[in-house]
C-alpha cells in the first residue's frame, strides 16, 4: 500500500538563518544530495533534454547555493557562460559560493524572494530547476506555482523526495552519517511530503504542448522533466 502525502512544516524552514542547527542541517544536506545522488540526476537530466548550451538558468529555493554549484561544475565544460539566478526566502549564499561560480565561468545572481512573488515579474529562463523544493508544497498551491513556471520557461526539472516505504526507511537511518535533529526530522517529513507515480503531471498545466516525463530516479528520488514542445515562453 502506497504512502498517502501530507504536506507538513519542516524545522529549517522555521529556524533563523544563522542559528546554529540551521547551520548544522544546512551542511548535513549537502550530504544527503550527495547520497541521494541529486547533483549526478539533475546534470543527466539537464543534458538530455537541452542540448544547447542555455544562457539563464533559474534555481528554485536554491538554499546557500551549494547544490547548482555541484551541478555547474559538471556541466560548465560543456555550458559555458551561463548565467543562473539563485533563488529562496533567504539570503544565505555565501561570497565563497559565488565565488566557486565565477571559477566555472557562470555568473550566480542570488535573489531573496518568495517564489509566487518573484514569478509575478519575472523574465523568461531557458531553464528552471528545483532540488528538493517542490514537496513543501501542498497541491493548490503546487499547481499555480508549476503554471507560474510554464509560462517563464520552455525546461522545467525537478528532483523531489519519492514518496514511499524504502525512502522513508532510508530517512530514518540519517543517524548513520552524524545528521542532526533537524535533519532527521525533515527527511522523514519529506518522504511523506513526496512525489510518486505522475502526480506532478497531473498538475502541470494542460493548455500548450509539452513532453513531460516522471517517474523514480536512483534509490530515493523521483524526477520530473517537462519540455516544451515547440516556441519559446511567453
């Protein structure tokens, strides 16, 4: 029997930003992308399906940063000069993260804003990614913000938690790699807070011709790619 999803509140999110389990949880999540194998799926991903090199790419709750810079660095040799808008609630890109951007050749542009607020006045992206972002949302919300994006880019990928009993499983042994309470505690909410089968397809917006594709991706994750099929974004 499949896990149902619920949707709620994780600690880092109502922690400080320079409290110092915030900090903690922070880099125990560079860990968990890097067991999850994030960084390695969303540069396959990325790669396949835009086979031009991009000119601007747009990170959704992009935290400090860490994550795309992972991702830049396996894709700079092949997209040079990109530049990639740092999204999130909090300003807590570093000058060292930056600075890592700049080495590759991509220029980072960190931006403080809410997600819906931003895409209100928002220019279109070649690209938008989200890393681990999309299950705080609850559906409602979930389907305006994918429509937000729809209209503001012509690739869209995600990397999520996948919603089920080995993941959750695997959440419930972080105690293993020395992660702290909040860590522990937000990966268990975010297995149950996940994605399985097409469910993000099911919100994606109907009304222009996509190719959307969904489904499990290494041992914990579940990712979604939404194409447009033709044109550009409005």
């Amino acid at each position: 029997m499949s896990l149902p999803r619920t949707v709620e509140p994780e600690w880092l999110d109502a922690l400080p930003a320079h409290n110092p389990r915030a900090l903690r949880s922070r880099r125990d999540l560079r860990r968990v992308n890097t067991v999850m194998l994030q960084n390695g799926l969303m540069a396959r991903a990325l790669l396949r399906h835009h086979r031009t090199p991009p000119r601007t790419l747009l990170d959704l709750g992009s935290g400090d940063g860490t994550f795309m810079l992972g991702v830049a660095r396996r894709l700079a040799r092949r997209w040079p000069d990109v530049t990639v808008t740092l999204l999130d609630q909090k300003d807590i890109v570093t000058p060292q993260t930056l600075d890592g951007f700049r080495a590759l050749g991509w220029a980072a542009r960190p931006v403080t804003a809410d997600l819906s607020e931003f895409f209100a006045h928002a220019a279109p992206f070649d690209i938008i990614t989200a890393n681990l972002v999309l299950h705080h949302f609850a559906n409602p919300p979930l389907g305006r913000l994918l429509t937000q994006a729809a209209r503001r880019s012509n690739l869209f990928v995600a990397c999520e938690p996948r919603r089920g009993r080995f993941a959750l499983l695997g959440s419930r042994m972080l105690w293993a790699i020395d992660c702290n309470d909040v860590t522990r505690h937000d990966a268990a909410t975010s297995v149950h807070a996940g994605f399985a089968g097409k469910e993000l397809s099911a919100l994606w917006p109907a009304h222009e011709p996509w190719t959307l594709r969904e489904g499990a991706a290494g041992l914990f994750s579940h990712r979604f790619v939404a194409k447009r099929q033709a044109g550009r974004a409005a």
